[in-house]
C-alpha cells in the first residue's frame, strides 16, 4: 500500500495531463509573455538555421524553467513546488542548446547543459512515476559549513576551467567558465534536492547575461539576442524557484 501511495499509478499520457494542469496562473502568463518576445526578435531578424534552432530551445527551455518553478496543486488537491515534466521539456531544449553553444564557441557551456541533462532530465524522464511524491518530495537546505564548501568548489572550478579555457581557445573563457562553475554546482545539488540550487541558479543567470550581452557586443553569435532574452527570463522564472522551493528540513552538505 506505501508503494501506491509514493507512485503514480495512471499512464503516461494522464501523468502528463496531470503535470500540465493545476498550476498557479503566473507561470503561464509568464511562458506566453516569454514566447511571445521570443517570436518577436525571430521574425524581426534574418531566419536561418542558427535562428530557428535558437528559438526551439529557447520555446522548450522557457517551458522547462516555467514547469520547474511552477507552484500549484495536483489532483489530490496537494500544493506542489515543481512538476517533473521539466525532465522532457529540459532534454529537447539541451540538444538545441549545445548546438547553440557549439556554434558560439563557449565550449563550458556546452559540458553545463550536458550536466543539467545527465543530473535532472535523465532522472525526471526515468522516476516520472515517483518523483515529487513522498520521500522525493522533502527539499533540504544546505548549513553554513555547506554553504563555505559549495562556494570554495565554484571558486576552484572557476579558477581551473578558465585557464583550460584559454588554452581551448574559449570565445569568452573568464564568464563562461564562472557559468559552469555555478551551473554545474547547482545541477548537481539540485540532483540531492536541495533548495540552494535556486540561489545558485540566480547568480548563474546573471552570469550567463553577462556572458550572452558579451557575445551580442562583439558580434561572435547570431543567437546571442534571442539567448540574452532567455536568460532574462530565466532570471524571473529562478526568482519564482526560489519562491516555491522551500526547504523542509537542514541537512549537512
């Protein structure tokens, strides 16, 4: 009987009925305003591939981060912070956004979404049926001590990909190395459950801003407009994270 209590026993296509439905009205209005800017700046600028590409992953990224944050209530009438389906939305939006990076010659964010997809998609797609439900469902927050050890990691991890990324000439080492030390930082913890991820992820965002608003002054990336509103918008859907994900109980890190 525990068991049917932690699993969703329907099929696939209710689990993703039920994952679509119930959510607070903000992150909607949201992802439509998103979307809307989005088609704005394709049709406004020349349309090839690197614009189309650019505007499939950016639809599924937005799509994923809203889905992600998303308070709202399941059909048993619980509030839930987060909905699952991200794992689907999140996995298309990586293929388009590797091939963005790719082409941008930020080869760390490249390995960024790769750990994005092995740490949270990859599970979300496989534990679809348990995810978010009892024991799943418990979100920590790191200590203090914790807290010293995640930010000494990304400071390392900065200093050491920053310099590699030099040597493999990277197109802007210094902020895009800082956005897989962040990044990489928070999939990992957001893979233990921890609400530090959020907190992790706002500083990511304002990074990766940085980063894009870099590649659109120096003209290195036709994607770098679209992908600079993105992270805007990511920056509002991380602010809304940080709202519904809130931890249940302290934990060491």
């Amino acid at each position: 009987m525990e068991n049917n209590v932690d699993r969703f026993e329907g099929t696939y296509w209710q689990w993703l009925k039920e994952e679509l439905t119930g959510w607070d009205r903000f992150p909607w209005a949201l992802f439509g305003f998103g979307v809307g800017f989005q088609l704005a700046i394709l049709l406004l600028n020349p349309i090839n591939w690197v614009s189309i590409v650019s505007f499939i992953g950016i639809f599924f990224g937005m799509w994923c981060t809203v889905a992600m944050g998303a308070g709202g209530y399941n059909s048993k009438g619980e509030r839930v912070s987060s909905h699952a389906i991200n794992g689907l939305l999140g996995a298309i939006s990586v293929v388009a956004y590797v091939i963005i990076n790719l082409n941008a010659g930020h080869w760390w964010s490249v390995i960024d979404q790769l750990c994005f997809f092995f740490l949270i998609d990859v599970e979300l797609m496989l534990t679809w049926r348990t995810w978010g439900q009892g024991k799943n469902n418990v979100i920590k927050a790191l200590t203090k001590t914790g807290w010293v050890i995640v930010v000494a990691t990304i400071l390392v991890a900065w200093f050491g990909l920053y310099h590699l990324g030099i040597a493999l000439h990277d197109t802007n080492p210094v902020w895009d190395a800082l956005a897989l030390a962040i990044g990489g930082t928070a999939s990992w913890l957001c893979f233990r459950r921890y609400s530090t991820t959020y907190t992790l992820w706002f500083v990511s965002d304002v990074v990766n801003i940085i980063l894009w608003f870099t590649a659109l002054k120096d003209g290195y990336s036709q994607a770098s407009l679209p992908m600079l509103a993105m992270t805007c918008f990511y920056f509002a859907t991380c602010l809304m994270g940080l709202k519904n994900w809130r931890p249940t109980k302290k934990v060491e890190a």
